[in-house]
C-alpha cells in the first residue's frame, strides 16, 4: 500500500513539473513585450479607415487578422470626429483619459452624444451604429475579437476611399 500511494505521489509530482516547465517554456518570465507602462506604448499612424489626426497602437494581438483577441489603444486630438459607422463584431471600449462623447444613429449630431470621461466603459454589439468625438485629448482602449472592422453608414465617409 505505502509503495503504491508513493508511487502515484510520485507521478503526480512528475506531472506538476512538467506543467509548470510547459508554462515557464509558454510564458518566459520577461515582460518586455507584453507590459506596457504609458511612456512605452508603441504609438504610431492610425489605419486609413480612420481620418488623420489619430494615433493608434496595438497593444495585443493583430486587429487585422481573421481571428483571436486584440487590444489597441487610440489617441485623439481635441475635436477629432469618427464618422457614423459600424462594426459585425462586437467592440469593447474604455475611456483611458479625456472625455469621449459617443453618438447612436446613422447622422452625426453632437446634441445627441453621451460624455464618457476617463475611467468609463461600453460595449457595443454587432451592428450598432454609432459616432464618437473628443473633447479633449483622448485615449480609448478597444478590445475584441478580429477583425476590427468599419463600415461607414455613408461610404462618403470613409477616408481610406478619398
């Protein structure tokens, strides 16, 4: 009895460290790509489906690719308008700093916008159409599954078409 409760103490120990090896071997110990403090964001140009004047950077994962998770984060100028629009996944937004004033509906119209300031959340399902704008310097963080997609509800609208 006391040979075979060592020996599957044994093989349950063996297993132990071979999983924690796996996860070490999975997850090295640096953070250095993926940790961020504010003043190492990769900030740069933003996609040409959103109007220049913004700065984007990925966080997380390729908003681009056909599947998985992504986070990104974009910087806005005081003033900077997105377009009516829409996404078919779902996108989850938080307000990192500033004020975000979000819109629903296919007209742009500031009387109808919601204030978001730093610290606020929303989420807004496939298809919703919304606008946004920011009083202030903003930056929101999304995160969802790819791709992150577009689509203007007046093509018109798309700066990646002029």
């Amino acid at each position: 009895m006391k040979r075979t409760l060592l020996i599957a103490l044994s093989f349950a120990g063996l297993l132990c460290l071979a999983g924690e090896l796996f996860t070490t071997a999975a997850h090295p110990a640096s953070h250095e790509n993926n940790a961020f403090t504010p003043e190492t964001i990769p900030w740069g140009p933003a996609p040409p489906f959103i109007a220049p004047g913004a700065q984007l950077a990925v966080i997380e994962g390729d908003p681009s690719a056909s599947s998985g998770d992504y986070t990104v984060r974009l910087k806005m100028p005081s003033g900077y308008r997105i377009a009516p629009h829409w996404h078919p996944l779902r996108e989850n937004v938080t307000v990192i700093s500033g004020t975000f004033k979000v819109g629903m509906g296919d007209t742009f119209d500031t009387s109808k916008m919601g204030s978001f300031p730093a610290g606020s959340f929303a989420y807004l399902d496939p298809d919703m159409h919304h606008y946004a704008m920011a009083s202030g310097e903003v930056i929101v963080q999304v995160h969802g599954s790819a791709p992150l997609q577009f689509n203007y509800v007046n093509p018109a609208d798309d700066p990646s078409k002029k």
